[in-house]
C-alpha cells in the first residue's frame, strides 16, 4: 500500500470516528449533507478524497466545526503525495522545470531511472522540445498544443537545470534501458544528436550514466521510471499524475529497486560502446 493511501485511509478513519462520536449513522450523515450513502463509505474505506467542501460539511454535521481547519491540512497533506497533471502544469511548464530545479540544488545524491525515455538532465534542447511538445490524446487540456513561449521557455529552463552536471559539488547517477534509444519520441536526426551528446556526458567525472542492454537479464520488470533524492524523497511520474514519496520504507524500497537496476546496467566503455554503435546505424 502507497503512503497516499495510507494516509487517505488514515483521513478516512478519522471521518468515521467524527461520525460515531456524533451518533450518526452513515445514512444519517448522508441525510444532513445531502450527499448518497455510497460516498460516506467510500471516504471512510479510503477510496474517494473529499474536497474542502465534503470536509466543512462533515464537520458542521457531527457539531465540530473546530475542526474543520486540521480536516483541511491533513487533505493538503495528502494532496502534496499526489499531484495531478492537469493541477502540477497550472502555472505552465516553465514553472515546474524551475519547481524541480529547487529540489535538485538542495540535494547530495541525485538518482534517476528511466525506461522510457532519456532523463531531463540529459536531454539535449531538440529532443527536449519533442518531450514538451507531447500531450496526453486522452486528456484534452494536456492534447492541447503548447504554445511556441512555452516550450521554448521550459526548454530554455531545462537547459538552466543542467548546469547543475557541471558544478562538481553534488553527485548524479542515471540509468535508462536500451530501449530508451530506440523509441521513436523524435525524429532520426533529433536522435542521432541525443546519442551523441550521452556519449560526451559519460565522461564527466560528477555524474554516472548506466545503460541495460536488451540481453542483460532483469531481476524486475522495469515498470515505470523514478527519482530519488538522497533518502528523503522518490518522485514517481504516472501517466495522469505524479506520487511525492517521503515514507521511509517506501523510500527503502525505491533504493532497493535502484541498486538492483544499476548492477545490471553497463558504463563507461561499454555504454559508449553501445551507443556508438547505435549512432553509427543512424
């Protein structure tokens, strides 16, 4: 169970408990609220989040509306675990380039899997454009073009990430699957530049680029990419939204994940190797 869940059914527990202490049944409250009985027991079982609203009326029904303020935080708290696309792009696409870029500046160690495609630090500005570009055709707001300022001023902001590669006093250590090279989320030519701007990074000394061949064998399926920094945070990017992880033994289990997935990567020569082979298909 995610720490999302856990502590929407924490909130949900606590609902309850407001509930039972007002000597209300679920049918009671769902009459005083003027909501369906369904939705009192899917908020208490934890599968639905209230809104502010649910949790001003749930608290004027069982008579504590004090408590309406620490009901509010705590749906603050778990709404931080849990950010939807459509709410984390609200302010545009620079914003939240510049948003991870406060993260990344108070962060020793930087880890970052990739199954899919190649890391934000590591892209060049063509390909980046391609990834800002991308919408989501079952989503029409993210289907929605971005505009040309847009883009260039996320990729300009990405670029401005980057120079963090280079400053030599915090560590990066990224690992992708081959498969990352051979998707086609750009054009031949967008590629071939990516390839060579990965091989000139797996020279620099601050940072560590891994890649698993299609033939090394996998202790886990690769099932979707992740960031950790140091041991105090795992960002985990969904195809809707994106899950902020601070529980510790979930953190735990995301370093596990990693470390398996970096011993079966290759480095240096042997992942320049593979990429200069691949270049040389193009």
């Amino acid at each position: 169970m995610s720490s999302f869940q856990r502590a929407r059914e924490s909130l949900g527990n606590r609902l309850r408990e407001l509930r039972l202490d007002a000597h209300l049944s679920g049918r009671d409250l769902a009459k005083l609220t003027n909501w369906v009985p369904s939705k009192i027991s899917k908020i208490e079982a934890g599968r639905q989040t209230p809104s502010d609203t649910d949790l001003e009326l749930w608290a004027r029904a069982c008579n504590r509306e004090a408590l309406t303020a620490e009901l509010v935080a705590s749906l603050r708290s778990l709404e931080q675990q849990y950010v939807e696309h459509r709410r984390m792009f609200r302010n545009g696409l620079p914003a939240r380039q510049r948003s991870i870029a406060d993260i990344e500046a108070k962060t020793k160690l930087t880890r970052n899997f990739e199954p899919c495609f190649v890391p934000g630090l590591l892209q060049t500005a063509e390909y980046a454009r391609y990834r800002f570009a991308e919408g989501d055709p079952g989503d029409n707001d993210r289907a929605a073009p971005k505009s040309d300022t847009e883009v260039e001023e996320a990729i300009a902001a990405r670029m401005a990430r980057q120079q963090i590669l280079h400053r030599g006093d915090q560590q990066f250590h990224f690992v992708i699957t081959e498969a990352v090279l051979h998707y086609r989320l750009c054009p031949p030519d967008v590629m071939a530049g990516q390839l060579g701007h990965l091989i000139a990074l797996t020279t620099l000394p601050t940072i560590r680029v891994g890649i698993i061949p299609f033939t090394t064998p996998l202790p886990a399926a690769p099932i979707h990419g992740f960031h950790l920094y140091d041991n105090t945070l795992a960002l985990v990017e969904l195809f809707t939204a994106v899950l902020n992880i601070t529980q510790p033994d979930e953190l735990a289990a995301y370093t596990r994940a990693f470390t398996h997935l970096s011993n079966a990567a290759t480095y240096g020569p042997k992942a320049r190797s593979l990429l200069t082979t691949l270049l040389e298909q193009r």
